[in-house]
C-alpha cells in the first residue's frame, strides 16, 4: 500500500495533534516522537476518540455534507427559485476548489489516517487487554469504512490506503485505485467491525460504534456497491444478492444485535428521544449542554436543522420572531432547502400518514418570553389583527379584531428553557414535562386551533372559504410551486400582486430540530442535537429496494412495517422502483441518502427531468462524482497522471 500523503499536504501534521482528548501537556514535540505515548492505552483509546470526531464537528456540524448528499435530487430545491447552494441544487458552476468539496475530502482523509494509526500501532500499545485492542482496531476498521465510502461515492476511484502516513515517508506520487478495490476495503473493514464490536457499551459511551452500526454499514455498503455489479470476496454472490441477504437476516435477528424499530413514526425524532435514540444504529453524538465540550465554543454543535429553516422576517408583523433570538425553531437565516413538489405530493399519497407532520414544521407560533426581569405573559405579546394586517395577508375581515397569541412561553432567556402554553393561555407546561414533539400540532392544523399560530402552511389545499375560517394566515403548500414543479418566485396575496408573502415561507423540515434548553446552542444557531448517521428503518428500505431489483416479490413484506408505524395503508403487493423511491423520500427525507439512493439506480437523467427541471437542464453523466480537491492536486507531483474527474 501507498503511505498516506495527506498527512502534509491536508494538515494531518503530526501524530500528537490528534491527542486534544487527552492531557499531553508534558509532550514536547520537538524531543519525542509521541510513539512513547501511544504505547500507552490511555494516549491510544485518545487516538481512537479522534477517529469520531469530524462526524459531529464536520460531516453533521452544517451545510457541506448535507449538501452533497440531498441536494440536486428530486426532493429539493432552492426557494422562490433562487441560487441557494445552486452549484449543487442544479449543477451549475462547480469547481475543484469548492469549499464544500475540499473539506470532505479533508477531513475523510484525515480520520482515515487516524484510523489507520489505530490499526498499525495496536501491537504496540503494552498496558491493554486484548479485549480491548480488539474492540479499538474493529471502531478504527468500522469508522474508516464510512469515511472510504463517502470518498469512494463522492469522488470516485480515489487513492486506498490502509497504511499509517507517520510511520513512513509521505508519497508525492499517488496512484488511484479502483472502485472494486476500495469496496472489497469497505467490505472487509464492516465484517471485522461486525465480529469484533461489543453489542452496546457502557452508558456514558453510547456513541461509539456497535455490532448494529457495522451491520447497518455493511448493508448500505453492498446495495450502494451493487451499481459496480462487484462480488462478494468471502461467498461468491453479488453485491446485490448480499445486501439482500444481509439485510433480511439482520431484520430477523435485530433483537440479537439489539436493533429497534419505534412502534410509531411520532418517536422517532420526538425530541425526548434524542439521547440514545432506541432505533439509532450509528450517530453523531452532540454535546450535553453540562458538559465540557458544550462550554468548549461552537464545536460539537450542529446547526443542519437551520438550512431547513424558511425566513420570518416577512412575518414579525404576525408576531413571528426573526434571526438570533428565536428560541423556538432556532436561527432562520440560511433558508437553503425547499421541499420539491414531487416530496410534499408524496407525504399527500396517504392523508393518514403520520410521516409528514412528524418530519416538518408547518405551523409557526409565536413565543411569550422573560427578559432582563420583566415578563411578557400569554397576552402580553399577543397580535392583534387590525384592518391593515387582514387586508395585507387576505384574511377574511371576519378576523379584525381578534389576536394572535404565542403557542411557546421562553421560561428562562438565559438556558433556552421552553414551554408550551394551553389552550386558554392560563398556564404552560415546560416540554420536559410534556410528550414531546412540541413543534408538531395535531396534521392538518384545527381551524379553532389556529388563534395559537402565526402562519400555517397546509398540505390538503384548502379552499377560500376553507382558508377564511383561520385566524391565521394560510398557504397551501402547493401554491409554492409553477405547474412543472419549480418553485414560484411571487405570488398575488391580498390583492398584491408581485408578492413574496405566500413563497417566503414553507414546510421546514424538522427531524434535527430539537426545541428547549437540553438542546439550546450558541446564538439559537447550532443545537446540541445527535444528528442519526444511519437507523433501523433504513435496513428495512434496503431489503425492499434489493428485493425489487432481484425480483424476489417480496419487498411489501419490508415496507409495511415502516407503513403500519406511520398509520399509512399496507403497501401493494407488486411494488416497483418508483414505489421505493416514493417510500424512501416518505421515510427519510433529508436523512443524508437521497443522493446515494439515485446514483446507485442511475436514476438522476430521469427523476430530475421529471421533478426537478432546471436541475436537469444542467445535469451531465459526469456529475455522478464531484471534482477532486484542487488542494489536493496542487500538492502532488503528478496531477496530471492523477487526474482530475472528467467534466470539471
């Protein structure tokens, strides 16, 4: 194997820094290698931690990944038709120096490093059982193989190493190794991590890598790998057939590996059950806020949940509350991803289908609120709608008169601690106390409940009449978009034509979003949610999409449980790829794989022609990988044998 070179050119630097875990204060670089310290398990299980640690500070801390893997599919697009993140909504513009791109590649390759020197330096390391060094190469050998199939995926035939950079000279002159390669690499890695990882570990460790993880992993990674049409090393069948086998039996066998499916899709992201979430195969841990890494800046601290946000400056004037200081939803102020036409006419498929309201906020409130010691009751902050604000928002002059009131109360400013207020506004409850899912009111939203909201945002399109029943200001959620599907940029509101009152705001998906102070971050900006890597309901979705493309007939058999949780119909019999789709995006929209599940099915020329046209307008074969980093490129000796990726 190579020796990694990215350990200068992408600012590994040395072994020590990867020891912030630990305390090195008596290591001086300039005397001693750090090989002394590795030798001794408490500087090695340090090493290990540093294999997690681009997950929740990089992959699952903001907008890059996320990107890369939902947008330019057919579930998203930018609002009001705007130039959002156009480069990957519509394949416009990008290039080898995107930032997005290099700081994938960076910090894949980087972890990988780490995880290497976990393997290499193993036999060395004199004060461990061999328990113990088992369990810490298969978290190594577990960690790389996610970090590989992301490169593998996102890049293409990139650069395999399985070798430690600080052991040995840095290569200038890399080759590129093929995809078959770094998938048998993968492979092998996820069936070590299977054998060798205990089922569950202590309490205080439960984001580590489990038996469950590596096994959720090693589906993913034989469906995903089925598009090369590669075989299995060890049996002899093809990808295909093994990520069907291997996911069926591990849905027979879930209660062995101690896997979870929640009896109801309404606990799945209830925010009480955020922390060690039952149906979590693999996360991203976020810090407790009463812990030392909370009170370390902004690190482990994600803000995803915010580039779903739609914008309420349009709406103050209703009693919404704008940028920095919203502790309800957290800060509004990306607004990058719209849900497509073709996603919301999914969740409409079922109108019994608790899947929609349980992944997206469509009814905004205001909050009532404590500040520097005088306090704001129910009343206090409520909107009262004057002749103007009814004829600016179209309500129906029924409504002058009457106010609009806060559904939250901020309890205390200074921690994020939430309530949510009844119905008569005599009292509120602190959510902690409530059973969760507070940012989800009862789908499609009462008319007489509607004096506790602001705007509401419905899916059944209502009629005028329908609409005037609300004290509120509504929009149908598919008056967002034109007759093919593109977002609208204006609409005509209140008799004004030209306006951005009915597409500034929109379905916002939620399933990151924790409200409260358990999850309050910096500046309403980042939360310290755990973002989920993968969950059992995705195995599920995999049996059914390798039964349908193997033809085995019986794909309903994994969806209905997935269904019957979420109160849908049973799926048909006959289910067919667009039916996979459709469930995918019903299940787990926005969960980081919209982008892996059409490049394995070579699905994007035609989905995006279909739900996403001025996406395919831009589209081309080559965009099934992203350019290699520039960095990267300028820092090696033969780029021009490297290569950059065709198109870019």
């Amino acid at each position: 194997m190579k020796n990694n070179l990215f350990k200068s050119i992408l600012m590994l630097g040395t072994v020590a820094v990867s020891f912030s875990a630990c305390d090195l204060d008596e290591y001086d670089p300039n005397k001693v290698t750090g090989n002394e310290y590795l030798e001794q398990y408490e500087y090695y299980q340090g090493l290990v931690n540093k294999c997690y640690s681009p997950l929740i500070n990089t992959f699952y801390q903001s907008s890059d990944y996320v990107a890369l893997c939902e947008a330019g599919t057919d579930l998203w697009q930018a609002p009001q038709n705007g130039t959002s993140l156009e480069k990957y909504h519509y394949y416009t513009n990008m290039n080898a120096d995107d930032s997005y791109v290099q700081k994938v590649w960076k910090f894949a390759y980087n972890t990988i490093n780490t995880c290497n020197s976990v393997v290499q330096r193993a036999e060395n390391v004199a004060d461990a059982t061999p328990e113990q060094i088992t369990q810490a190469i298969a978290q190594a050998r577990c960690l790389r193989a996610f970090y590989y199939y992301v490169l593998v995926e996102q890049f293409g035939n990139v650069t395999l190493t399985l070798d430690d950079s600080t052991l040995g000279d840095v290569d200038f002159y890399p080759t590129r190794s093929t995809v078959a390669e770094i998938y048998a690499a993968i492979i092998a890695d996820l069936k070590y991590a299977v054998q060798n990882l205990p089922t569950s570990w202590p309490a205080e460790e439960y984001s580590r890598v489990t038996k469950k993880s590596a096994l959720g992993l090693l589906c993913r990674a034989y469906i995903q790998g089925a598009a090369y049409d590669l075989t299995d090393e060890e049996t002899g069948k093809s990808y295909l057939e093994m990520a069907y086998d291997t996911a069926t039996d591990f849905i027979a066998n879930k209660d062995t590996y101690g896997a979870y499916l929640y009896p109801s899709f309404a606990d799945v992201f209830n925010e009480q059950n955020n922390r060690n979430n039952k149906e979590a195969l693999f996360i991203a841990a976020g810090a407790n806020r009463t812990s030392d890494a909370y009170s370390n800046g902004n690190y482990t601290q994600s803000e995803v949940f915010r580039h779903f946000l739609p914008s309420f400056g349009t709406y103050t004037d209703l009693g919404l509350v704008d940028k920095t200081s919203n502790f309800v939803y957290g800060r509004p102020n990306s607004n990058l991803f719209l849900p497509s036409k073709y996603l919301l006419e999914c969740m409409q498929e079922d109108p019994n289908d608790i899947r929609y309201r349980y992944s997206f906020i469509s009814a905004y409130s205001a909050y009532s609120c404590v500040l520097w010691g005088e306090t704001f009751f129910y009343d206090g902050v409520a909107k009262e709608l004057t002749a103007d604000l009814v004829a600016k928002y179209g309500l129906s002059t029924d409504h002058v008169g009457k106010k609009l009131y806060p559904h939250f109360e901020l309890i205390d400013n200074s921690n994020g601690a939430l309530g949510v207020w009844n119905a008569d506004g005599t009292a509120n409850t602190p959510i902690e106390e409530t059973e969760g899912n507070v940012l989800h009111p009862e789908m499609p939203l009462p008319a007489e409940d509607s004096y506790q909201y602001s705007v509401y945002v419905s899916l059944p399109t209502l009629t005028s009449e329908e609409k005037a029943a609300y004290d509120c200001f509504v929009v149908n959620a598919m008056d967002l978009y034109e007759a093919d599907g593109q977002p609208k940029v204006n609409t005509t509101v209140g008799g004004v034509s030209g306006s951005s009152l009915e597409v500034s705001i929109y379905p916002a998906m939620s399933k990151f979003n924790m409200p409260g102070k358990e999850f309050f971050g910096s500046n309403a900006q980042r939360k310290t949610v755990d973002m989920m890597v993968m969950r059992f309901a995705e195995v599920y979705l995999i049996a059914a999409e390798a039964s349908v493309r193997l033809g085995k007939g019986d794909a309903a058999t994994y969806l209905n449980p997935l269904r019957e949780r979420a109160n849908a119909a049973d799926a048909p019999a006959s289910v067919d790829m667009d039916y996979i789709y459709d469930e995918y995006a019903r299940e787990m929209c926005g969960e980081f794989n919209r982008w892996y599940l059409l490049k394995r099915n070579k699905a994007f020329e035609e989905r995006l022609q279909e739900y996403n046209p001025r996406a395919a307008q831009h589209f081309r074969s080559t965009n099934y990988v992203r350019p290699i980093s520039q960095e990267f490129l300028d820092a090696i000796y033969n780029a021009g044998e490297y290569g950059q990726n065709p198109g870019y």
